[in-house]
C-alpha cells in the first residue's frame, strides 16, 4: 500500500467519522491505489462500490485539504464520478 493511500485514508477518518450512511464510495487515486468508504468507515481497499471517484493524487490532497471544492474539481475535469451521482454529491458535502 502507498504512503498516499495511507494518508489519504488518516485524512478521511475524521471527516467520515463512523461510517457513511447511503452506500459505498470508491476513491482511486490514479497511480497510487483506492480507498474505499461505507458504513463501516474508511479503508484502503479496491471494491465494487456505488460510486467511484478518480482523481490523480494532488487533485485529491486539495481537495482534503479543503483547497479545492469537489465539485469545482468535477467541473474543471479533475475528478470523473462513475456511478450514483447523488451518492457522489452527498460525499462531497461530507469532504468540504
């Protein structure tokens, strides 16, 4: 697993909390691994899930860093959403 990976999941925990109530949501993070969030919690991990979001790996640090709005990033292009669009929209507003 990659140090990206690791610390994406350690940044995810807080604002996930417990778990994610909807359904799952898969974040590749394009060339280091995936991270998968459900109502168990956040998790390194590559599963069928509701969603899937992709973004390269900066994309991603702004975005948990709060200097990049998710959906300003799916606008611009720097993130793809496959799948439950609301799914995707809900996790945005948990992220920001």
């Amino acid at each position: 697993m990659s140090d990206v990976i690791d610390s994406a999941v350690a940044a995810l925990k807080p604002k996930v909390g417990e778990g994610f109530d909807g359904g799952t949501a898969k974040f590749v993070i394009e060339g280091e691994g995936a991270i998968m969030i459900d109502d168990k919690g956040v998790r390194a991990g590559d599963e069928e899930a509701d969603v899937t979001l992709t973004a390269e790996a900066e994309t991603f640090q702004a975005i948990l860093e709060g200097d990049l709005d998710p959906t300003s990033a799916f606008m611009s292009g720097k993130l793809s959403v496959d799948g439950d669009m609301g799914l995707a929209m809900k996790l945005g507003s948990v992220l920001s």
